[in-house]
C-alpha cells in the first residue's frame, strides 16, 4: 500500500521562531478519509497549503509521489482542492465554469457535471451571483465530482453555511465521490458534525500532532466512563487524562485502562470524536 | 500541443468574462461612430460639391485621403478606448482574484502560475489590441457607408476609392501598434507588478513608487531625470532622437504628414531594452503569484 501522502518532520516557520507547524509526521493511506481537527490557529490549514504546494515548508512530503514543493502544476492534475463551497467568482456564468475547468483539466467529465446541475436549481445561465449560497455549493460539488482525482483536499468547506447545506455537501461527497481509489483529507473544527464519515482523525494543536488515529481504534484505546458522585474516587484512581461533570454525573476519559474494572463504577463506553477532542485540549490547557 | 492551445484559449476566454469592457468598449464606441454621422446636421463639405468642380484625378486624391482619415480617426479612438480598457484590467488581473477570494479556487486546478499571467499577458499586449483594430476595420467601412447615406452631395469623394483609402492604411497603423505593444510594454509589465503585489488599491502601488523617487530626487538632488525619463518613455515622440522622416510621402500614415523611421525605430536599442526589462517584471510577477492566496 502506497501512501497517498506521506509528511516527514513537516514544519512551517512563520519569521524566525514562531513555528506554525512543528515537525509533524503522518502517512495517508489510499481510500481514507482523514479528518485534521484542531482549533482556529492550530496549523490545519498550513498543513493544507503546504500538501498543495501553496506555501513553502521545511521537512520531506510527498503527494501521490511528487513533491509538492516543486511538481505543484502536475499535481493539481491529480488532486482536486476545495478552499470555501460557498466561494466561486461572481461574475462567473455557470456555463462558462463548465467550459473552463474542461479547458484547463484532462480529467474533467463534463457531462458528469450537467448531469448532478439538471437534478438542481442550478440552470446554466446562471451567474454566481445570482446564486444561494447552497447553491454555489452544488456548482463546486458538480465541479469537482466530475474531476477523477485520487485525493480531495477539503479546507473548512462548509464554514457559514447552514446545517441542511452542510449536510447535503458531506452525504453528496460520500455517496457520490468516494470510492476505494478516492481519498479525502479534510479540515475542520466542527468535528461532531463529520465524524460519522472520517475513517482517521489527526488532532492538531499549536503546530503539534496530539492524536492521530483511525477510527476504530478509537475504542480500543480510549475509553469514558461517566459515574455519579459515590463512584468518582475509585474512578479517578485509575488517572483518566480529561474529566467533566454535567449535572452532578462525571464522564472520565482514559487512555489504556482496563474496560472490565472501569465498567464496574459505571457507564462505560466509547468517546465520540468530538468528546475527545475537547477532553485532549482541556489536558494541554 | 492542440490540447496546450486549447488551454491557453480557455484561459484567455475567461479574462474577456471577467474584464467585460476588454471588449465591450470598443465595440459600443465603435457601434457610435457609425451611427453619429447619421443623426448629424446638415454639415457641409469644405468644397461644396467636389466632383462636379474638380477633375477626376484629384477627386480621387481626395477621397483616398478622405479614406485615410476616417480611419486613422477610427483607430486612434478605439485605440485610446483599448487602452484605458487595458489600463484598468492590467490593475485589476493579479488583484481581483485574492479581493473575491477566488484564487484558490483558480489555483486547484491544473494551471501554473506562469500559464496565468501569459495568458493574461497576451490578452493585454496582444488579443484586444488585435480586437480594436478588427472593429476599426469594420468600422470605418460602417461609418463610409453611413456618410455616403447621409450626405448626398458629397458622393463623390466618399466611394470606393474612401474604402480603399481606410483598408491600406490599417496595415500601417498595424505597425505602429507594433510599436506601441513593444514599446510600453514595460508599462504593462509594471502594471501587472503592481497588481500583484497590492493589498488594497493596486493604483496606488502603481503610482506610489515612481511618484516618491521623483519627489526625493527633487528634494535632494534638485533634479528631474527620472520624471523626464519616464515622460520620455510615456511619449517617445518628444524624444530628440526620435527618428521621423517626414518627407517620405509614400510610406506616410496621411500623404505628407510623413511618418517613423521604423527601420531605425525597430532596431533602437532602448525599444529591446525596455522589452528585456519587461520580460525580468513579467518574471518576477510570475514567482510572486507562487504564494499568493486569499490572506
């Protein structure tokens, strides 16, 4: 298995010191969809630019076998990036978007493209600026679905949109684009709302990759118990990493404890993605 | 190579999408030059009715050059349009892209930084420049033909000989476009820079830069070379130098007007000197688009 992206001691230095991103290291598997979480200003979006050849970094990355750094042009060919859904130019006709990415783009299938457009309110006569912000959404998602790229990049895409078209953006991406050839990588920090369809998630916090992970080992290593009062010594004996009480009732977060004893204080189960995350940055706080 | 110029069609295509006035301008001034003569008074030729006075041979002489005239009229106005047009989009190409922040989306995909700004290069130097002097050469015609309709008695000098006139000038105002491209080109270039560098209101880095040396040079150094440099270049016409053979009735624009020496002019140096200092902008405009986004 060959690694659709592959980061050695990636680092991005802003001046002098100040390291946006600080020597991470991580490997895309083909057919992954891989979540980047972090706060605003924690380097997602540096890592972003620096896979797509839009920034100079420090450190070894490979994309699809090329250096981004130096085969940007040929990359772009095989990689298709969505900064914003909701932004496109516009002056921009709908007609004439189609008619340009056919021009500059060899694996562009138009057709593929005027067909998802006739199932919605987008009419080739339209300009952007006539256009829904859900609507421009459709534009960007018929764009890039008709694209045979092997790896989609996804900055913050649904940033202000609504939650019907932010959903309708993520089901269209899964039903439609992926497929075992068809990677993701994608950024956000709206984590609850995309964790039912990552297979990976990377936790990235002041330039520093704090968990990496594929889903499903999420509950062999991470458990949360959540226990009333009476119980909340004996739980924090086996030294959960993250707390919190809601209500009077505590969920515990550990790492690498032992499921059976912890399940006799309480509820035991699984963190969600989300739960995680808050847990792991309140712990570096 | 057919999928290359394919490519660089698209690109082109797009700007005229964008820039609309790139090729709007021209053909709504051009549209009114050829209806003016027709909603014009009753204007009177300077020589009343020509062809009943004069001989042939100067009839003919007279409506070559009346040919002549309209279209050097013709292209000078489209001429002056373009440029300003050209003006506006130079300022506007490198800028508009990260004001609407569009310029990711532009850059996922498969277009190089240097395919951007040749294209958009060639559509400044080249296709509208091109554009104009195609409607001029529709226009002129247009407006012969209107004047023809309009006034009666001058039908004699507007004819086929004022049609002929019009076309054999084109390939000679052609050339001084020639020039004219060569020659501000490092204008266009510098424009481009400005465009690309500016974080708000790319006029202003435009201007900015020449304006201030300008005044330092008079402050310290109670000079003006840079300003009259740049005047000079601005019109070259004004040039001591400037090689103008005007008694070359031949290959005049108008028939003893004279015109440019252009075998001297073409080989000037400092016209290839200005298009080499264009070429390293051009250069340097392409490397700065590298890393720029929408920040």
């Amino acid at each position: 298995m060959t690694a659709i992206i592959e980061a050695r001691g990636l680092t991005k230095r802003y001046g002098r010191k100040k390291e946006a991103v600080a020597g991470l290291d991580f490997s895309v598997g083909p057919g992954r969809i891989v979540g980047l979480i972090g706060r605003n200003g924690a380097g997602k979006t540096t890592v972003i630019k620096s896979v797509l050849g839009l920034t100079p970094y420090e450190g070894h990355l490979n994309v699809l076998g090329r250096n981004p750094a130096t085969e940007r042009d040929a990359l772009m060919r095989e990689v298709s990036f969505i900064a914003d859904v909701a932004v496109l130019p516009k002056w921009l006709r709908v007609r004439d978007a189609l008619a340009y990415v056919q021009g500059v783009h060899p694996a562009f299938n138009r057709d593929r493209a005027e067909a998802f457009l006739a199932a919605t309110d987008v009419k080739l006569t339209h300009k952007v600026k006539e256009l829904s912000k859900g609507m421009v959404t459709q534009l960007h998602l018929a764009l890039v679905l008709a694209i045979r790229a092997r790896l989609l990049v996804l900055d913050e895409p649904t940033l202000g949109l609504d939650l019907l078209v932010r959903r309708r953006f993520y089901d269209t991406l899964l039903n439609d684009y992926m497929d075992e050839e068809r990677t993701i990588l994608v950024t956000t920090h709206q984590v609850e709302e995309i964790e039912y369809l990552l297979t990976d998630v990377m936790f990235i916090e002041q330039g520093k990759l704090v968990l990496n992970t594929p889903i499903e080992q999420i509950g062999e290593r991470y458990a949360q118990l959540i226990v009333g009062p009476s119980q909340l010594e004996a739980a924090r004996s086996f030294k959960p990493f993250s707390e919190r009480t809601v209500f009077g009732r505590t969920a515990l977060f550990f790492e690498g404890a032992p499921r059976e004893e912890l399940a006799r204080l309480g509820e035991l189960g699984t963190p969600s993605v989300a739960d995680l995350f808050v847990a792991r940055m309140q712990e570096a706080a | 190579m057919s999928n290359l110029n394919s490519k660089f069609a698209t690109l082109v295509r797009r700007e005229f999408w964008e820039h609309r006035a790139l090729w709007m301008a021209p053909l709504i001034v051009g549209g009114i030059m050829v209806i003016m003569p027709l909603l014009g008074g009753n204007m009177r030729f300077g020589a009343g009715d020509m062809s009943a006075s004069g001989d042939a041979g100067s009839v003919r002489i007279v409506s070559h050059m009346f040919g002549q005239a309209t279209m050097i009229g013709v292209t000078m106005t489209l001429g002056g349009i373009a440029c300003l047009a050209i003006f506006t989009y130079l300022l506007d190409s490198l800028y508009a892209e990260r004001k609407d922040r569009s310029i990711l989306f532009w850059k996922s995909l498969p277009v190089s930084d240097a395919q951007t700004v040749l294209a958009k290069l060639a559509v400044a130097l080249l296709v509208t420049p091109l554009l104009a002097l195609l409607v001029a050469a529709v226009v002129q015609p247009l407006i012969t033909g209107a004047l023809f309709v309009r006034y009666e008695h001058a039908r004699g000098v507007i004819d086929g000989g004022a049609l002929l006139g019009g076309l054999r000038t084109l390939p000679k105002v052609a050339v001084v476009w020639l020039y004219g491209v060569l020659w501000y080109s490092p204008f266009v270039a510098w424009l481009m820079l400005a465009s690309v560098l500016a974080k708000r209101v790319p006029l202003m880095y435009a201007l900015m830069p020449p304006a201030t040396l300008m005044l330092l040079e008079l402050m310290f150094l109670d000079s003006n070379h840079l300003a009259r440099f740049i005047g000079e270049r601005l019109a070259p016409w004004t040039r001591s130098d400037w090689a103008w053979d005007a008694t070359d009735p031949q290959r005049g624009l108008l028939p003893g007007l004279g015109s440019p020496d252009w075998g001297v002019l073409f080989t000037n140096g400092s016209l290839w000197l200005g298009v080499a200092v264009a070429a390293a902008m051009v250069y340097l405009v392409i490397r700065l688009r590298r890393y720029r986004d929408d920040t």
